[in-house]
C-alpha cells in the first residue's frame, strides 16, 4: 500500500514538473516573439530584408 502512495505522488509531481516547464518555455518564447520586430528595427532590417 506504501508503496502504491509513493508512486501516485512521483507521478503527480512528475506532471506538475513538466507543466511548469511548458510554462516557463512558453513565457520566454512569446515574451521573444513580441521584442523580434522591436529589436529588428534596432539593428536597422527592413520589410523587404526579412
């Protein structure tokens, strides 16, 4: 029975971890998505370059 409990908790906090994750990578993927046409302009691409 101990050991059933333990599995189920590594299991749950397995997802958990892994969701966490997801939302850490999709944070700093859109927040470096909304500055490429900001920093673009900065080093001075055009439309017609990109």
């Amino acid at each position: 029975m101990e050991k059933q409990i333990d599995k189920k908790k590594l299991a749950i906090q397995f997802v958990l971890l892994f969701a966490i994750v997801s939302a850490l990578g999709d944070v700093t993927y859109e927040g470096a998505r909304s500055v490429y046409g900001t920093y673009l302009g900065f080093l001075g691409a055009s439309a017609v370059s990109i």
